[in-house]
C-alpha cells in the first residue's frame, strides 16, 4: 500500500477575531464576580467591636462566639489539618482556648489583630490535640505489643507456622 500525501498548507495567522464580538463580552465569561460574598467569613473589624463590647458588659454575645467558631472551623480546612480522624476534637479543643483567651481579656483588640490571635490559638490548639492523639496511639500500641507477647508466652496464640498451614480454608477451631 501506498501512503498518500496530504497536500495541505499551513492556514495564516491574522490578529483579527473570526466574529465581530466585542473583547470584554469575551472575558466576563471567565472571571465571574462572586456575588454576594463577602470578602471576609470573619470581618477582623467587627470582630475587634465585639470583643471590646463584651469587655464592657462581660455578655459574650451569640455573634462573638460565632465568629470564633468560624475561625477554628476554617482553620480546620488548611492543608496540615484537613486528613485528621479527630479533626471535631481539635475544633472543640480550639474553640475552648479561644473563649478562655476572652474569659481571661488576654485579647486586646488596640494592639493589634484579634483575627490573627483568635487563628494562632487555634492553630496551637490542633497542633496539641495532634501531639495527645500520637501519644495515645503510641500508648495503645505499646499495650498491644504487650499483650500479645503476653498472649504468645501463654500458648493462646500459635507461633509456629506450620500449624497455620494445615488449615488451608481459613476456618481456625477456637
């Protein structure tokens, strides 16, 4: 069989558009404008409002604690948080942290950002629920480990495995 060449030139390149449409009727497709969203989940401004007005009257307010939980709730979506079993306790442990901060008026919105605060103390808050989960489940395997040696000098668990071998269909006599 022969092979046939294609005989086909190469098209011009023009800096014309094939329709007569105008650039930006081609952009504003693209980039569409969140609408009504606002910049902020938290506003750091408001926040700072809050936090002075609970300072005067000692009423945290349904708003205040709010914003704090929404704080540690997003914090719990960056990447070094988001893969945990136990991300609802580190949450808690946040949220704990972050009303004591206020309990106590270690907060002072005049020095700098609340917002920044309120995030650092959550974010110390996930890292110490993390260092606790690892040492409980080095514990749990500790204790594992034990008690399967325990189990092994007992007898209550074969070790040799040639008695595995004659059971070829995986049903073990208990």
């Amino acid at each position: 069989m022969k092979k046939k060449k294609l005989n086909m030139k190469p098209k011009k390149l023009t800096n014309k558009l094939p329709i007569n449409i105008p650039i930006n009727a081609l952009i504003e497709p693209i980039i569409k404008e969140k609408k009504n969203k606002e910049r902020f989940y938290v506003n750091p401004d408001r926040l700072d409002e809050l936090i002075k007005e609970y300072y005067k009257t000692n009423i945290l307010t349904d708003e205040l604690a709010e914003m704090v939980a929404k704080i540690t709730h997003n914090l719990s979506f960056a990447p070094n948080f988001v893969n945990y079993t136990y991300k609802e306790e580190m949450i808690g442990d946040a949220i704990i942290k972050c009303i004591n901060a206020l309990k106590n008026k270690n907060v002072d919105p005049d020095k700098g950002s609340s917002f920044w605060y309120f995030s650092m103390i959550a974010y110390n808050a996930f890292r110490n629920r993390i260092k606790k989960e690892k040492q409980n489940h080095a514990t749990m395997r500790a204790y594992q480990s034990e008690i399967y040696d325990r189990m092994i000098e007992k007898g209550l668990i074969p070790t040799d495995s040639n008695e595995h071998d004659s059971d070829q269909d995986g049903d073990y006599d208990a």
